[in-house]
C-alpha cells in the first residue's frame, strides 16, 4: 500500500491484520460464500483506507467495515435461492478437532438452507447484535418482516438441531432484542460527536446480543463463527493474501 504518509498506513494495517480474519468469519456466517464474502469485506476495507483519517477516531471501526460489507452482500444474495450456496472450502483447524468441525459444518448446512432473508435477518440479530429496526434500515425491510424471518429461522434451526429453548419462556427469544447495558451503551457512544451511519456504525455488528439468558441458536451460531475464524487462521498465507488483494483493490502496488 502507498506508505505515505507513514503513520497513517501503519495504523491502517495493524486495523486490517487485527480485524480482516474476524469480519471475515463474520460475512461467510452471513451468505456461506468464501469469495463473495472476500470481496464485500474487502470493499468495506477499501472505503474504510479511504476515510482512515475520520474513522481511525472511532470506537469501533470494525463496525463500520462490517456495515458496508452487509449492505454490499445483501445486494446480491438476496437474489439466490435457498440451497444455493455452497459450504466454504477451509481447512480444518487443528485445535477445534473432528468433532467440533462436523458441528460447525452441520449448522453451515442448515444455514445454506435457509431462505436469503431468512438466513441474513437472523444472523444480524442472534449473533452480531442488531436490533430489528437496525436490519430493516439496513436491509430496506419492515421491523415486522425482519421479526418474521428470523422467528421463522431460529425455529428451523432449533428443530433440526433438536433444541429448545431451556433458558426462555413465554416469548421467542427473537424478540427480546439488545438488553438494556447495550441500549446504554449505543446512547453512550453518541456522545463521540458522531451522527447518522458513522454514530450507529461504532456500535453495531460486533458485540452479539445483549440478552442475558444462554440461547441454544444463539450458541451454536457463536460456535460456529468462532471455528471459521480458527479455520481462517489455520492458513499462514491469508493474511498476506488478503492485504494484496485490498491493495490490487486500491490500485496501488502490494
């Protein structure tokens, strides 16, 4: 990447060498597509070197990235089917063992199954925190449609992993939402002096839920996520791959 000016490149790199294998993780959760995955976190990257000057500031930069890549995912999954997709090509991470991968790859399946609307709803909200009136801004749903798809989601889940739902009672665990210590903490951040997409980008896409009682959805989609971003990390290649390709992206030579 251009290494002027220098300060300014280096912190940018340290934000992409920490953040690229966790957004990563996070897209392939959201559309089951390596490549297409790739290339939305890429673009959030490429906009965010663009604009490191205003959101190195943030709180939480990795948000913002993660922001656009749902947007640009959104644009073109939600015209596929369902069982479209494909499991992604990883390795298997050594510490994870054959038995926490064949879970892993077992939701992955259940999830490629899943309608678009179904399968992206849910993940935004169950497992990196949104609440339904951020998704449906996000997505240009109705609050309503999103709380659809993701009950619909979640039950097909639970019945074809054989959960229930031990913790909750009375209402779905869908519609719950973020507890109140994230509430706070969304209202704390917008004292940063930020407003609009940069205010909410700090906060959102990162943190999972706010509820407190354990969900079985909810931990199997954690678990899940949290054995990509080891299966990422198992190749010592990616890292150099991915800043190539941000550079390719950013017409500058690696």
């Amino acid at each position: 990447m251009n290494p002027e000016p220098v300060g300014r490149a280096r912190d940018f790199e340290t934000f992409f060498a920490g953040a690229q294998p966790r957004l990563l993780a996070q897209a392939i959760m959201l559309c089951g597509h390596r490549e297409d995955a790739e290339d939305a976190v890429q673009e959030g990257f490429a906009e965010a070197y663009r604009a490191w000057d205003r959101i190195s500031g943030y709180e939480l930069p990795e948000a913002w990235v993660y922001r656009i890549a749902v947007q640009r995912l959104w644009k073109t999954y939600r015209r596929r089917r369902a069982g479209q997709d494909r499991l992604p090509d990883l390795p298997v991470p050594v510490q994870a063992g054959p038995e926490r991968a064949a879970e892993a790859r077992e939701v992955l399946r259940l999830l490629a199954a899943l309608p678009p609307r179904q399968r992206v709803t849910m993940v935004l909200f169950c497992l990196h925190g949104w609440s339904q009136q951020d998704i449906a801004e996000a997505l240009r749903m109705t609050r309503g449609g999103v709380a659809a798809n993701v009950s619909k989601a979640r039950r097909t889940l639970k019945e074809a992993l054989g959960m229930t739902d031990v913790e909750l009672s009375g209402r779905e665990a869908f519609m719950v939402g973020p507890g109140r210590g994230e509430r706070d903490r969304i209202r704390l951040n917008g004292l940063n002096g930020l407003n609009g997409l940069d205010g909410l980008a700090g906060v959102k896409g990162l943190n999972g839920p706010g509820r407190g009682a354990a969900d079985p959805v909810d931990e199997a989609l954690r678990d899940t996520e949290a054995w990509l971003r080891a299966a990422l990390l198992t190749d010592p290649g990616e890292p150099a791959r991915a800043r190539a390709a941000l550079a390719r992206r950013l017409g500058e030579r690696p």
